[in-house]
C-alpha cells in the first residue's frame, strides 16, 4: 500500500510540474505590437496599425488579435511551441512571402514557450510567391 500513495505521489508532482512550466509559457494579459504593414493572422488579412493579443475567454489555446478600436479583430487558434533556451524578449514573428507577412508564432521574454499561430490556407497560398524570411516585430506584454 505505502509502494502505491508513494507511486501516486510521484505521478501527482509530475503532472503538477508540467501543468506549472506550461503555465509559465502563456499570455496572462495582452502582448502589444505594431505592424507596418498589412498581415495575415490565422485566415484573416488585418492591416497596418497597433494590436493587442490576448487569450480568448473561451478556449485559452484560442487568442483573440484586435486593434485598439476593436474595428479589427479576429480569433486565431494556436499549438504551443517550445525552445531550448528561453526568449531573450517579448515579440511577434512573421513570415514574409514576397509582399505578404503571415503571423506564426508568439514568443515571451525569458520563456521557453509561446504560440504557433495556425494558418494553414493563407500561408499555403503565400507559399507560392517563394521561400519565406523571418521577420520579428518587438512587442510588450502586460
């Protein structure tokens, strides 16, 4: 009996760590930045200006993208990333096919984890206008 709460115990503080580091990846409040150009988020084109990224209150793997007069939002679903070391700074990363910037991934300083944004029609039509370059975008989180 003592082998199994000692078994059930370990398992408790395995599933505690793990639910804690990837607390520790998500946006607890908004994450700001600004775009110079128009971009694709998800399978929505938003165009240039100031936005605020912050967790949908339905589904936290959800993100909601608007800009500061709510004239522009838009819900994007994402995957959690991962990385060896942590962010050095808070950014949004783009993907630049040509003209066209696609919104892929979120990354928070001194954090091994963010989002992937999911945008797989738009980018796969982008795609075709030839290999992309990384472009980051500074941004602050609150």
């Amino acid at each position: 009996m003592k082998k199994l709460v000692s078994k059930l115990w370990v398992l408790v503080m395995l599933v505690g760590a793990l639910g804690v580091g990837i607390a520790k990846g998500q946006i607890t409040n908004t994450v700001d930045f600004k775009a110079s150009s128009s971009f694709v988020a998800g399978e929505a084109t938003l165009p240039a200006g100031s936005y605020s990224v912050r967790p949908w209150s339905e589904d936290p793997s959800v993100l909601e993208i608007s800009n500061p007069a709510g004239t522009h939002t838009v819900l994007v679903d994402t995957e959690a990333s991962s990385s060896d070391t942590p962010a050095k700074s808070t950014g949004v990363v783009f993907a630049k096919y040509g003209n066209l910037l696609v919104m892929k991934q979120i990354v928070l300083a001194n954090q091994k984890t963010g989002y992937n944004i999911i945008s797989r029609h738009a980018e796969k039509k982008a795609m075709k206008a030839g290999p992309a370059t990384k472009q980051t975008v500074a941004a602050t989180s609150k």
